[in-house]
C-alpha cells in the first residue's frame, strides 16, 4: 500500500502519466500511419506522374530526391550565341535551364489523383543572342540541336510542289518555302495552300533574272519589300527570312536585309537537284554529310520528291527532329519543357 501513496506525494504525478500514455498513442497513430508516409507527413496522390514516372504514395523526402536526380537530365548553361570562323556566319544562341526545385516540389504533393505534373523550370538568357550580329547570315542552326530544316526554294513552275507537299504531309514535316515574288503573282494559290498546310513562307527576292550583287543597296531592298508586301498580302505573316537568288552575299545585301528586320540564310547542305543528279545519289549527299543544326536546300525538280522521302526516312531513322527554320533556331529548345507554363 506504501508504494501506491508514493505516487500521491510526488506534485504533478498525474499529469506525468497523462503525458506519457498520450506519447504512447501518437507513437502507436505514427506506427500505424508510416506506411502512409508518417504522421503529419504529405504524400503524393495516387497516379501522380512527374517525368513519367509513378510517384504514388511517395514521401516529401523521396520527391525531394527524384527532382535532384532529375537536375543532369533537365538543366544547361545558356549558351551564346557566335560567329562561325569558317563560314562567317551566326551560330544561334540556346536558353540555359534550372529547375526549382521548391516550386517542383509544392506541385507535386499539392497535385490531383492521375495529374501529370511537369517541373517549374527558369529560363535563363544567354548573354549573347543572334540579334548581336544583324548583319550576319544565317548557314545553320546551333549544333547542340540534333535538328534539321529543309529550305525550299522555288522560282520556276509548281508541277513537283504537290508532290513534295504530299510527302512533306506524310511524314508530318514543316519546311520553309522562299518564294521569288513575281513567281508568288502567278502562283497565289499555291502560296496560300502551301502556308495552309503548315509551311512557312519566306522570301527569296523579288525578280531571279537579276543578280542582287549588281544592285545597289536601295534596289536590293526594295526588292525584298515587293516580296515582302506579297508575302503580308497572301499569308497574313511579316516575312523574317531572306535568300537571295543564286546563293549571291556581298556588304549591301547583308546591310539591306538587316535594315528590314530580316535575316539573310544561307545553307549547310545542298542537294544540287537542279542538276538531276538522280533521287539516291541526293539522299545519299545528304544523309552521309547530315549535322545537328543543319540546313538542307532544295527546289521542285522531277527528282526532288523521290529524294525527299528518303532524305526524310534516312535523317530520322539517324534521330534527327526535322523542323522549319524558326523551329531550328529557336533558343528555347528543351522538348521536356512542354507543358510547364514557363
């Protein structure tokens, strides 16, 4: 009986024993609740996808981990933009990307049973863009980007634009069309139907019968202007790119595109179909000398759409992503970062 009146004259016993029996039950509530992610712990709702991957019923710490794990994957330094020693021409600059985490993270756990959750990403510029060097042409796109363009330049007849179009459409390829302007005023409706379908129109001066280098700079921008005017009036677009007949660069062509806000391009392959060289031995040039970035030219001959399909079928069985010339040199680059609302 004396070990029970102990307890009596110990100030505060009960509480203590109160206290006690209440760290007991949050014990056995955390034991029960670990398999949850712990007492009090957030965890992912069931279907949440981040990257793809299932993070069903995962902790705050584990999300925490994969989004490191996910930094190598996802962040670059910007990079900027420069002058090819060889060609003389501006290699586009890229966006640098970082990943926040913090933000990441609240997504996650704050996301909705089956949500897909993509991560916050900041941009960050590079200190040196394409619009540093106005005045220089344009051969290719940044060889970080395993991207090519196909430049289509037209200046005679349409009896082989259907048929590139068809296998442009079915291999669901955008390509970049430069039209010279007096071929435009015979041809609007092919204009119009070849911007329709998904091509981007660009401007390949306004006459072919006269070469821009003996033109003086007035002349050679008023020539892309009647191009331009044509281009606004047929497609509703400001056209930003120039290629001047025959490949032809001197100081007041470069001058005159920058002048009107475009850029003159060039390019880094060419398949010489004006030669009818024969469909394999096009695709073969081009596939065996194929880059990250490049640009392929071309124009509407009879070989032309048989060369194509196995140009296109050749550059993507080698992993390449076949765009138009704005898609090409577009610094923000990163595909994964497609949904994120940055």
């Amino acid at each position: 009986m004396k070990r029970y009146a102990i307890f009596k004259t110990i100030p505060g016993i009960g509480t203590v024993v109160v206290i006690i029996f209440a760290v007991l039950l949050l014990t056995l509530l955390m034991l029960k609740g670990s398999s949850q992610g712990g007492f009090g712990e957030k965890t992912v709702q069931e279907g949440v996808t981040f990257l793809k991957k299932d993070l069903s019923g995962k902790v705050e710490e584990e999300v925490r981990l994969i989004i490191e794990l996910a930094r190598p994957l996802l962040e670059r330094d910007p990079v900027n933009a420069y002058i090819d020693p060889e060609t003389k021409g501006v290699i586009p600059e890229l966006l640098g990307y970082k990943i926040d985490a913090t933000s990441s993270l609240e997504r996650i756990l704050e996301a909705s049973e089956g949500e897909e959750v993509y991560p916050l990403i900041k941009k960050i510029s590079p200190d040196i863009t394409i619009n540093d060097f106005p005045d220089a042409p344009l051969y290719q796109g940044n060889p970080e980007k395993k991207k090519i363009a196909f430049l289509i330049n037209v200046a005679w007849g349409d009896e082989y634009l259907e048929d590139m179009l068809e296998v442009l459409e079915a291999n669901q390829v955008s390509s970049t069309f430069f039209f010279v302007g007096k071929w435009m005023e015979k041809n609007s409706g092919m204009v119009q139907e070849i911007y329709r379908r998904g091509h981007e129109v660009a401007n390949h001066g306004y006459r072919d019968t006269v070469l821009m280098s003996q033109l003086s700079l007035e002349e050679v921008k008023e020539d892309i202007i009647k191009t331009n005017l044509l281009i606004k009036d047929l497609t509703g677009e400001q056209a930003r790119y120039f290629s001047s007949h025959c490949g032809e660069l001197n100081k007041d062509i470069l001058e005159a595109a920058a002048e009107l806000g475009m850029r003159a391009v060039m390019w880094s392959l060419d398949t010489v179909d004006w030669k009818l060289p024969g469909e394999e031995n096009m695709a073969e040039k081009i596939l065996t000398n194929s880059h990250p970035g490049a640009t392929v030219l071309m124009h509407p001959t009879p070989q032309t759409p048989g060369a194509l399909a196995l140009i296109i079928k050749g550059l993507k069985e080698q992993g390449y992503e076949l765009v138009n010339l704005t898609r090409l040199i577009d610094p923000d680059y990163c595909k994964v970062l497609q949904g994120t609302g940055q």
